[in-house]
C-alpha cells in the first residue's frame, strides 16, 4: 500500500510514520512536511510545503489511505481563526484531493467528544471536520476519537496536568475508560485499522482503541 501522511511531525504523526515505514505491508510512505524530517529511507518521500495551496501537491497526493494527524492548540495558534485554518480547513482540503485522486481509505485523528453540535469550540470544530470528511464518500473511512494523549517531552502544562489527574484516578477505579493513551500506540493502532477494517465508515472512541 502506499500512504500519505499529515501532522507528520507531530508527536502522533512522529510514531505513525516510523510504523509504517517498519510495516511490509507499507510499500510507500508520503509526507508533507513544512520542513525536513532529516529521515533517510527507502519507503519515504518528503513533500516540502507551507500548506497554502495543497492544490499544487495533487501529484503527490495518490496512493491507497491518507492520514491526518495535523493539529494544534489554541495557545499555539495564536487565535481560534488560525486554529480552524491548522485543525479544519488544511485537512478538509487534504481530503478533499485525496477522494478526487481515487484514495480508498482516509483515516483522521479527531477528538473525544467531537460534535458539530457541540458549544464547546474545539470540540465543535472536530465534530465538522468529522462530517466534512464523510461529505467526500470515501470508500473507507475511520475515525479515531481520543482522550488525554501522553506525548514524550510534552511542554504542553495543561495536557501534563490532565494526563498526571486521570492516572491518579485511574489507579483507585475512577475514570477506567478515560485513561491517557500514548501517542506511540495510538501510532500502532492508525496504522493497522485500514488493513483490518471494513469499508464504511467507523468510528473508534477512546473507550475503544486499547481494545482495538
């Protein structure tokens, strides 16, 4: 199979790409990138890009299963406009050339409790990217709804403090099915759902994807 992968660099993206360039049944790994990954091997191709125009990459966006993986934080984006650029619109433009190049399987990070009707603005903005992604009737599509991820040498204080409170909780029985995932395993658990999965959509809640 050959993949095309956004929010490569992330912490998610990271492991993904290191599973699937480890999977045999990975014959080909794409990546857009802002910047180099330094990463030299056989599988990889590195698509330098500023995300500004992802029509000008529609060669390079063809292959079998997309992933996407991009996403940031408020406090990093700056403003809940340029969030929405980084969270909804590069990925549903991402998407959309991806179903017009005959890509078979999409597979997307997304967030516990997405919900396009939700008042919350993060989790309104996953539930539409959600629905946005299944307006382009892809012939597979999966969605992964995580919780609290635990990211090797997260500065993020917020996601710390929140991973280190659900621990504690799940230790005496409170919140089993909140507990953090790491960033690595949910990696593992991207990567091989397009190759076990039926075709349709489905949806792995966080509940879910240990057992998965």
């Amino acid at each position: 199979m050959k993949a095309i992968v956004i929010g490569a660099t992330g912490s998610t993206g990271k492991h993904l790409v290191d599973t699937l360039l480890d999977d045999k049944d990975y014959e080909t790994v794409v990546i857009l990138v802002r910047k180099t990954t330094a990463i030299n091997h056989p599988k990889l191709i590195e698509v330098i890009t500023d995300f500004s125009d992802l029509g000008a990459l529609r060669d390079s966006i063809k292959g079998d299963v997309a992933f996407s993986c991009l996403g940031t934080t408020l406090a990093d984006a700056g403003s809940k406009e340029k969030q929405w650029k980084i969270d909804f619109d590069i990925p549903a433009a991402f998407a959309q050339i991806a179903k017009e190049n005959g890509v078979n399987s999409f597979v997307l990070v997304s967030s516990y409790g997405a919900s396009s009707k939700s008042s919350v603005f993060y989790s309104k903005m996953k539930g539409e990217l959600e629905e946005k992604i299944e307006s382009f009737l892809f012939n597979q599509y999966i969605i992964f709804q995580p919780g609290s991820l635990i990211r090797e040498g997260s500065t993020r204080m917020g996601e710390k403090i929140s991973v280190n409170l659900i621990t504690f909780l799940n230790k005496i029985g409170i919140l089993k099915k909140f507990r953090p995932l790491s960033t690595s395993l949910l990696a593992q658990k991207l990567a091989k759902s397009p190759k076990i999965l039926p075709q349709g959509k489905t949806i792995i809640k966080l509940e879910h994807i240990f057992e998965f």
